[in-house]
C-alpha cells in the first residue's frame, strides 16, 4: 500500500538529493520542516538505502544520547573554568 502512495506523490526522488537531506537532517529531527519538505525527506530515505541507513543511524545516536544520565558540573570546577577563562587573554584565530 506505501508503495503505491509513493508513486501517487506529485514529487520523486529526484526532488530531493541525498547530500540536500544530509543537509537538513537537524530540521527534520527537530521538527521543524514544512509539511511538504517532510514528505521529500521521507520519500528519498525510503527510496534511497545510503540514506535510509543514515537517517536510522542518526536517530539512534540521538536516542543514546538521550538516554545517558544528565551531569552537572561541581561548582569548584565552574569556579576554576571562570578563573581560568578571565585569566587567559583571547587567542587570536586568523
């Protein structure tokens, strides 16, 4: 039945490149994607294995990280970071 939806869409796999759906891979995760968007994203993943694998790959890493446990900074090495940070002059990057 999903396969024949797919080909009713008025869009195809072409709309869509692998390395445009690497690029908004965050958007889509993040839920913030217009509707239509979505249903390219959706529909070059499932047509396209590499990036199938990549979606499913990434949302498992983000499910993992999820699920560690939260830490929280002691507050003495909050106080020696500010030390430090106000005692180093910025270096400069160019």
């Amino acid at each position: 039945m999903l396969n024949r939806l797919w080909h009713a869409l008025p869009f195809s796999s072409r709309d869509m490149s692998c390395l445009k759906l690497r690029e908004m891979a965050s958007e889509y995760l993040d839920g913030t994607m217009g509707a239509k968007e979505v249903w390219k994203f959706n529909y070059h993943s499932e047509k396209c294995g590499g990036c199938n694998a990549f979606v499913s790959s990434l949302k498992a890493t983000i499910q993992t990280i999820q699920s560690l446990p939260s830490q929280t900074a002691s507050e003495e090495l909050k106080q020696r970071l500010r030390q430090q940070f106000l005692q180093e002059p910025p270096k400069d990057v160019s």
